[in-house]
C-alpha cells in the first residue's frame, strides 16, 4: 500500500509544480492596458500576447522559470515564478526606441517590430504616408492632393484601393462600386497621429477579411488614450500650412476619451495653385465595464476641397507650349466629404477566449473632376469628366476567438459572420465644362450593394510550421436603378462565392 501511495504521489506531485499556467496583466505607467504584449518563458520558450485589456495566460511553467514580458517602445521586464495562483502585474515604463537595441528573433514578428518603429519616427502629413510603413508597399499622388493615393503591392497595380482590403479600426475603407473605381480607398479623414499601430498581411489568406483582400490587407488601429495633450502648428513651402490640436477629455484607469482636429492648406508646386485645404475631425472613448467588457466609440468627420493640373503631354512641354508644372485644363479637382460613426464592444468569456462585436455606419460625399485627353473628342469645350457619387454605408458584424495549448501544439481558432450595406445616390459619370456646366449624362443611377460574409478557420503553431486552413462564404446582393431611361427599371443579379485556404 506504501509503494502505491508513493507511486501515485510522483505521478501527480510534479503536476503541481510543472506544466502549470501564470495568469497576468501587462500595464504601462498610466495604468493602460497593453494589447500584444510579448510574454516569452525564457526557461521552456513558451510564449503568448496580451489581449486587449492587457491579460494574459501563459501555460506550462514551472515554479523557478524566468519569464520575459516586453513590446516595442517600452522597457522589458523579468520576473521568477515562485508561486502559483495569483495575477501578475506588470508595469512597464516607455523608453526611446534605439535601432542599435532592437534584436529581431524567430519568436516574433521582425517586420511588425519595423513598421511599429517607422510610426514613432517618419514624419508623414498624412495616414495615406503611413501606408509606406507597410514593407512592399508604395503609393503616388497625383491629381490635387485631395485624391486617394495610387497603390502599388506585391507585383499588383492596386489602382485607388481594388485589390487592398483597408480598414481603421473595423471600419471599411474600400468603396463598392465607386464613382471613380472599385474599391476607391480614401484614408484621408484619419489624422496620423492618433495611430497607434497597424496590422498588415500579404496575399488573400487571412478569411476574416472579406472582400477586396487579394493582394493583401492592412488595417489602422487608433489609440484609445493620449499620453499628453497637444497643440502643433507646421509650415512649410508653397503656403503649406498644418495645424493640429489632440486634447485629452477624459483620462483614467478604466475610461479615456480624446479629441483631435486637423487643418491642412496648400497651393501646391503647380503654376496654377492647387487650393488644397482639408478639415478633420476626430473623438473617441474607450472604457472597460465589469471588467471583461470593453467599449470603444469613435466619431469622426473630414471635408477636402482641391484643384489640380493634371495630367500634360510630354510634346507640349518639349515643344515650350507649357512647362514641366503647367497644365492644359487647370479646372480639374474636386470635393470630398465623410462622417463615421464605429461603435465596437469586446467580451472577455475567459482568458482564451473573446468575442468582438461591432456596428458602424458612414455618409459619404464625392465629386471629382479630370480632363485625360483634353480636346480629342470635344474640340470645343473639351473632354472634361465629373465623377460624383452621394452614399451611404451600414455594417455589422461579430468574431469569435479562441486560443489553445496542449503540449507543443497552439493556435487560435475564429469564426465570424458580416454584413455590410452600401446604397449610393445619383452615381453620375458625366460630360462637363469649366466645372460649371453638365453637357451630358453618359451614366446616372442609384446603386445598392449587400454583402453578407461567415468566415471559419484556424492558425496552428507547430513549432517551425504555421498552418492556416480555414473557408471563408460570401453572398453579394447588386441592385443598379439606371436613371436614364423613361421607364423604371431595376437591373439585379446576386453571386455567392466560397474561398477556402
């Protein structure tokens, strides 16, 4: 009976002090939780994150193990598990990011450590620079300043946003059926320096997602407090002028609120001025309730009017009809406009598991003007175009998530469900003069698009390999009312598309 008893007591014993898990919470020196923390067990080299409220649960450790905690911009701490059963927490104090001091190892993400980097150091004027930061990927202005970016990634010529799937914080970017082009992405109404970090991918893997996520994916997530109010003005050449206010409303250990607005003008290095000047607005609250459930809101609006040159041959400016910064049609240009509304709600079930809730509408304004063959269909007034749309956009959707361990096996699985209407008014593609005056409509109608998406997949850890399958289901909705004919007609048609990984 001796000898079982003892058995059993070697068997059982060393469960208690071996394979156990830590559970913890990852501060800063206000008290704000940090999202993606890296907890790294240096003895066995398990390791997890943070979630959004900074908690953490790290599994097989060992009474004596040394664990690591660190993230980017702050000092990283060490601590020795000597007890089981309490909550860790860990404060970690801000420090400046030293090059020389980053070391870049397999257990972490070398080109999110980069881009998180370029954040705090590149000066940009706009969230449209910030997508430089993204490895691969670049973007020309062209057309006043007030225009979205050209995108360019991986081989793809993205256009304004076709094959680049954008979003700031779960707020789509990406317009269906656009005035001027699918998947138009216009950042501008994100002032950068409310950015906190940005997630990104490459190739069109990731199942929650969705449309326009072909080439890749990024997506901006806006801080929930501000460190200090600030007041900044900038200038700079060609009656560049920027002024830019974030101050703090509300500040605490469970809810933060801020304010931030944007004023930007410029004439341009064009001899006809530009006349750019955009207006951003921009609130958000973030509180934590109960403990497992966080809130976020965010309200924002952005106006932006412009002119712009355009396009010029290259014979005029050889034969000294025009310069290199002329134009042939200075009347191009345009206006734009767009208010959010995102409310987001996060309930913590467990320390594995969370579910993310989220509903968002937008109004959209847009009107553009371009001239790209100048007089070679019109010899008289010109081949001057309006692009102009009026839209609306309401969305739901929800993701569930859970991680797991069991020896050396983790992962995260994550399933999710989407909805997203866009109804535009008066989606005009018109012949124009001067700006002032319609020739003729060559397309006018209203647009309603639907798009409902579920999503099932899963990332497995397997020490060296990362395996991802998952399926992804969408059903479209297309609704077009062509406003030039005489009689009422409604053009439908309906698509369901599965893409598994």
């Amino acid at each position: 009976m001796k000898i079982f008893l003892y058995t059993l007591f070697l068997i059982i014993f060393p469960g208690f002090i071996y394979g156990q898990a830590i559970t913890g919470n990852v501060v800063d020196n206000y008290q704000q939780a940090l999202q993606d923390a890296h907890i790294l067990n240096k003895t066995t080299d398990n390791h997890t994150h943070s979630n959004q409220q900074g908690n953490f649960t790290l599994d097989h450790c060992s009474l004596g193990d040394t664990i690591q905690i660190s993230f980017i911009g702050f000092q990283t701490e060490l601590f020795v598990i000597e007890t089981f059963g309490q909550i860790v927490t860990t404060v970690l104090s801000e420090e400046v990011i030293s090059l020389e001091e980053v070391t870049i190892s397999p257990r972490i993400d070398a080109l999110e450590i980069i881009t998180k980097i370029d954040i705090q150091t590149k000066p940009v004027n706009s969230s449209q620079d910030i997508l430089r930061s993204v490895p691969g990927l670049f973007i020309g202005q062209h057309a006043g300043g007030g225009k979205a970016e050209q995108i360019f990634l991986r081989g793809f010529d993205i256009d304004h946003g076709t094959d680049i799937n954008i979003s700031v914080d779960g707020l789509p970017v990406n317009m269906v059926s656009h005035a001027h082009g699918q998947g138009y992405a216009d950042l501008h109404f994100v002032i950068p320096e409310t950015i906190h970090k940005i997630d990104f991918g490459k190739g069109p893997y990731y199942e929650n997602q969705g449309n326009f996520n072909t080439a890749g994916y990024v997506g901006f997530n806006t801080k929930d407090y501000l460190e200090n109010s600030l007041i900044k003005w900038e200038l700079g050449q060609f009656n560049t002028h920027r002024l830019l206010g974030m101050f703090n409303v509300l500040q605490g250990k469970k809810h933060n609120a801020y304010i931030a607005s944007e004023f930007l003008s410029s004439d341009g290095f064009f001899e006809s001025s530009q006349n750019f000047n955009r207006t951003n607005l921009f609130g958000k609250y973030s509180g934590v309730f109960n403990k497992n459930d966080f809130l976020e809101m965010t309200i924002s609006h952005f106006n932006s009017q412009w002119d712009a040159s355009g396009q010029i041959p290259q014979r005029s400016v050889d034969l000294g009809s025009i310069s290199r910064f002329g134009a042939i049609d200075d009347t191009e240009g345009g206006l734009s406009s767009r208010t959010n509304f995102n409310l987001s709600h996060t309930k913590i079930i467990d320390e594995k598991s969370s579910i993310r809730s989220r509903v968002y509408f937008s109004h959209y304004d847009f009107e553009l003007y371009s001239n790209f063959t100048f007089f070679l269909i019109d010899s008289i007034n010109g081949d001057q175009i309006k692009q102009k749309e009026n839209r609306s956009i309401y969305g739901v959707n929800t993701e569930y998530t859970q991680s797991y361990t069991h020896n050396n096996l983790s992962g995260v699985w994550r399933a999710g469900i989407d909805l997203r209407n866009d109804k535009s008014v008066d989606n005009e593609l018109s012949h124009t003069l001067n700006r002032k005056e319609t020739l003729e409509n060559i397309q006018l109608g209203d647009i309603n698009e639907t798009n409902i998406g579920a999503f099932l997949g899963t990332t497995i850890d397997l020490s060296k390999w990362t395996i991802n399958p998952s399926i992804r289901v969408d059903y479209f909705d297309f609704q077009y009312h062509d406003k030039l004919i005489t009689e009422y007609k409604k053009e439908t048609s309906d698509e369901v598309i599965v893409s598994p990984n």
